[in-house]
C-alpha cells in the first residue's frame, strides 16, 4: 500500500512539474483506494452486468487499465497491444501495477519532456500536444470512470465508496 509520495518536492521544481507528479500519485492512489475497497465485496456483483457505458465494474475497470496503458505508451513511445486481462483478480493486480508504474514514469519527466509536444496519429483521433496534456487527459479519465464505479456500486446496492477525490488526497491522504 502506498504510504508516502513516489516524489519529494522540492522548490526548483515549477508548479507544472509538481502538479503532474502529484497528480500521478494521486491516480495511484485513488485506484489503490479503489480497488482495496472493491475487494471487499462479491466478485459476482462486481461482474454483474448493468446499464452503463461498460457493462460491470469489472469491464470498467478493465477499460481505465487499457486506457492508461494506452496512455503510457504514447507517453513512453512504446508499442501499445490490446489484450485480455482474464480474472477480476488480474484486472485488479493488473490496474494497480499499471498505476504505479505510470505514476514513477511520470515523476521522472523532466519539464523539458513535460511540455514537448508529441504527436499522435490513431484510429480513433490526430492531435499534437504538449505531453502534461496528455498526463492530465488520461488522469482526468481514470477520475470519471472512478465515478461511474461508485455509482455502478450503489445501483447494486454497494455502499461506502471511499472518497477519492484530489483534495482529499492532498488534504488529508499524503
């Protein structure tokens, strides 16, 4: 369980820097938050399928680790595979090993590399920005889909969500 910042904050950085190394550890965070609460209930429920834009708790959470690794290796310019991700079990291990690792990537850019602009050709969109953008934009993503799980929950009857919210992980989790 993460105990401290994976950084240590330090006044040469700029609040560009700070902020996208802290909001790394605040997406590891939240989704360890998530995902140690999650297993606490029935793995049928969380498989369960409802009316949402995923069909479970489970196929959103598979999606926010897809999305990340999507993410990732645009960022790390890596080679991006879609794949499985098998048992409730593995998405969970999966996502928070995805997590930590996308939030040590992050705090170890530069804000040279930060604020360089990386250009992206997909099936799906063209664009060219500056690199904190993407970080805030696959960040920005996991925070919804952590939202729609919460109240995926609650229609199932699952209450007792922890808050994960950014202020909250700065006021009172770090």
């Amino acid at each position: 369980m993460i105990q401290e910042p994976l950084f240590a904050e330090t006044k040469e950085e700029t609040s560009l820097v700070y902020l996208m190394k802290n909001y790394a550890n605040y997406n590891f965070w939240a989704n360890l938050a998530l995902v140690n609460w999650l297993k606490k209930h029935p793995e049928h429920l969380l498989e369960q399928e409802v009316l949402s834009s995923f069909k479970s708790v489970k196929l959103t959470l598979a999606h926010i680790l897809q999305t990340q690794e999507y993410w990732y290796s645009i960022l790390s310019k890596t080679e991006f595979e879609f794949r499985e991700y098998g048992s409730l079990n593995n998405v969970f291990d999966d996502l928070l090993k995805q997590s930590e690792n996308l939030a040590v990537y992050v705090t170890a850019l530069s804000e040279s590399r930060l604020e360089e602009n990386t250009p992206i050709q997909s099936p799906w969109f063209t664009s060219d920005f500056q690199n904190f953008e993407y970080v805030m934009h696959v960040f920005n993503h996991s925070t919804y889909h952590r939202g729609q799980i919460i109240t995926i929950c609650h229609n199932l009857g699952i209450t007792g969500a922890p808050m994960t919210d950014y202020n909250f992980y700065n006021v009172m989790a770090k």
